[in-house]
C-alpha cells in the first residue's frame, strides 16, 4: 500500500499558492477543486465520506451530478497514480461512499496546513469581498466595485499594507474563521461589509476586524444617492484608514482618492468590467475588453479604463487570444499612447504601458522609466508588482524583476494558478538574465507544472 506524506513545509494549504501536491517528489498540477476533495478525504479518512459530506465540503452545497462527481474523484485518482480496478489508495463502497485507505504521515503539524505568515511591520489589512443584498444575481458586479475602489484608495497610503484582490477574493464563496483568514493571509486586520442596492438607492453596511481576536473594532452604516457614490466611497474609505491607525489623519486617504470620471455610465461599465478582467479565459478577457472599450467612448480619457485596456489587450497578445500579434501589438502600444497622454501619473496606465512596451514592442528605456515611475507612485499596488516584474525582467534588471515577483507573492499570497503561473514565468526569465540558470530552471518548471499548456510557461 502506498504511503502519503503530508507536511507544512510542503504547504499543503487547501487555499491559491499553498496548494502542492507531490508524488515521488515530482510536482503534480491538480485543479483546486481536486485537490480540494483529496485533502478532505485524507482529513477524514477514518471514516466513510459521503456524497452529501463532499458537496458540503468541496461544492458549498450546490447540486452536482454523479457523473460530475466521479470525474472528479478519478482525477484524485489519476493524480495519485491510483487509476485502475486496484483502489490502493481511494476505495469506493458501493451505495456508501468513498474512503482514504492509504498511509498517512502528518508532519509539523496535525492539520497539514501551511503555517501562519508573518505579519508585515506595518499594519496590514485584507478588504474581503462584500455580499450582495440586493437578492439579484445581476448586481454582484456593484459590490465587488466598491471593494476595489476601497482597494485602491487603501493601497495607496504607503503606511498600510494591503492584501490583493485575487487572494481577498478566494473568500467569495467559503464561510471561513477571521481567525483563519487572519493566518492564511498574514493580516492583523480585514474588512467586510455587505451592499443593498434598490432603484435609485445605496446601504453600505461595513466592519473593521481584528483577525487574531476576532474582536470588531469599528462598525458603520452609509445610505445614500447613487449619483453621490464618489462621496460616500471617501468617507467609508477615511472611516476605514481611522479605525486602522487612529494616529494617521483619514484625510490621507482622501487625498489619494480622486473621483475617476464624471460619467456614471462609463463607472458603471467599468466595475462590470472588473470581474471579467480577473477571470481565467479567452471569453473573460474579451468581454473584459468590450466592456472597458465601451466605458471609453463615454469617456475617452478614463485613466483606469484606459490603464485596465491597454493591460487586457497586451495580455490577450501575449496569450495568443487576439487576432494577430502584430495587430494586438499595435492595439496595445497605441491605447499606452492614450494611457500616457491622459494620465501620466496614473498606476495603473504607468506599469500597463512599461509591460506593453518592453514586453511587446521591446522599447526597453521607456519601459524601465516607466516600470520605476509607477512602482514610486504605488508599491502597494500588485498590478504594479506583476507588470514591473515582467519589464524589468526582459530590460534585464534582474534584480528588480525578482524584488517585484516576491512583492506580489506576498501582497497576493492566494493568486490564481494563471497568476501563479505568470509569476513563475517572470522570475525564471529574471534569474536566467542574472546567470542563475538552475534557479531560472527551477521556476520555469514550477510555471510549466501549473500551467502545461499555458503559452507564457511555454515560452
């Protein structure tokens, strides 16, 4: 019979970057969602596992089918080498369910999860997403909106240290201990907040955590017009900065917030845009790009339309998901054109267009200048991190580049696999240009393992 380690050294976390999976030392790319079910199957394996435990645990308690669900437990299977009528490791029993029947050797640890991170030495918050009380599935995009918006008017304060969206996100659809969310993010504090939203009308109720005590320190409620969205934004934002750091005057942050256009139509186009722009597929990443283009011709010179655009067209380009290179190269390079001549001081144009023009078109100079401007204007931003990675590594500053991937590890420390993927792709091209050719192996396989056949791992 096969025996299975589990360690925390092998940070064999259910949760984005902490999930690995080994198999005689060699990596295995799993799905998170197989992985998932084989870690509540070795947690449990001194019983029977049950369909209905397993669509609670893996699923939420969403309907699945049979055949769904058997696909999935063989891709355990196939993972672990189990295929076959021999069942070493995973035994099914009929009309009862499913068992873990393998060895196991808890290391560090009885959970198997990773350890906690440190926390940063200043203080650091994670904004979780905010559930939707409007009872309609179509105004989701609004309450993630307001969670980026209060994302970016954090992230811009420099004495905070604020977690991502990709990793802050992963709690979208789990109920999960502050306590833990606390651990697995390395966070002191985290905000949660839910938005009703009714005709014409806004009620933003929103809480300020501390994830080692679970104790509220601050909780508020906003109601208002949403033609004064921009006005009740600052003020939840100020609140926020406040309760985090009494010392530091929430007119810092207020500062740092400037209201992104005048037309509410091309705001609302662009927060519909946003759950599209951090998805995984071709067909995200065009109706991404439908979306930010129809925000732009309300308002031509929306700098974080224009910023998101331009970072959209040059990754659909490099994925090989538009048309032509040379056509997506040129659409790219001209939207950083416009980015550039509307808001030279916008972050989000900055690192797209120092990524577009290194990356793509090899304008090495601009890209440097421009990958320093923005990471001067907002370290915090882990667009910035992964973009300014990427530049600095094809200008062959090595090591920026690497300064930049670790950055964004740790400020998206839950990143999707395409991310992780990205990263890995990013430092191996870095530590290759640096002369550390195992290193620059290493990474390139850890980016191939994740993502075989994604075109930036490849190449």
């Amino acid at each position: 019979m096969r025996t299975i380690a589990i360690g925390r050294a092998k940070r064999c976390s259910r949760r984005g970057r902490g999930r690995e999976l080994r198999r005689e030392s060699v990596l295995v790319p799993v799905e998170p969602q197989v992985f998932d079910l084989l870690a509540y199957l070795v947690q449990h394996r001194d019983r029977v596992v049950t369909k209905d435990d397993l669509l609670e645990a893996v699923w939420n308690g969403r309907i699945v089918s049979e055949s769904a669900l058997t696909t999935r437990i063989n891709a355990v299977r196939t993972a672990l080498g189990d295929s076959g009528e021999a069942q070493r490791l995973i035994r099914t029993l009929r009309g009862r369910g499913v068992r873990f029947v393998g060895d196991v050797r808890e290391e560090a640890a009885s959970t198997g999860f990773a350890p906690p991170l440190a926390l940063p030495d200043r203080p650091s918050i994670a904004v979780l997403p905010f559930t939707n009380m409007s009872g309609d599935p179509e105004q989701e995009y609004f309450a993630d909106g307001m969670v980026d918006d209060i994302l970016a008017a954090l992230s811009r304060v420099h004495w905070l240290f604020v977690i991502a969206r990709q990793s802050s996100f992963i709690y979208k659809t789990r109920s999960v201990d502050m306590k833990q969310i606390g651990r697995e993010l390395g966070v002191r504090y985290a905000v949660e907040g839910s938005v009703r939203k009714a005709g014409n009308r806004v009620r933003i109720a929103v809480q300020l955590i501390e994830t080692e005590t679970g104790v509220h320190v601050w909780a508020d409620r906003y109601e208002g017009d949403l033609g004064d969205i921009f006005a009740l934004q600052d003020e939840l934002t100020q609140q926020i900065a406040s309760a985090v750091e009494r010392n530091v005057q929430a007119a810092e942050i207020k500062r740092a917030r400037v209201k992104p256009t005048a037309s509410l139509t091309a705001y609302d186009l662009y927060l519909r845009a946003l759950p599209a722009y951090f998805g995984q597929t071709e067909e995200d990443y065009k109706r991404a790009g439908l979306l930010l283009g129809q925000a732009l011709e309300r308002d031509p010179e929306y700098s974080e339309a224009l910023g998101l655009l331009t970072d959209n067209v040059a990754l659909r380009t490099l994925l090989g998901w538009h048309d032509s290179w040379s056509g997506g190269v040129d659409e790219a390079c001209r939207l950083a054109d416009r980015a550039m001549a509307a808001a030279s001081d916008n972050s989000t144009c900055l690192a797209s267009a120092a990524f577009t023009y290194s990356v793509l078109s090899h304008r090495f100079d601009d890209g440097i200048n421009l990958a320093n401007r923005a990471v001067a204007l907002h370290p915090n931003s882990v667009l910035v991190c992964y973009r300014t990675a990427a530049a600095y590594a094809v200008c062959g500053e090595s090591d920026h580049a690497i300064a930049q991937c670790e950055a964004a590890n740790r400020l998206n420390p839950l990143a999707s696999r395409r991310t992780t993927t990205a990263t890995f792709s990013t430092l191996s091209c870095a530590q290759y240009f640096a002369g550390r050719y195992e290193a620059s192996l290493d990474a390139g396989r850890r980016a191939q393992a994740l993502a075989p056949q994604d075109n930036i791992s490849r190449k």
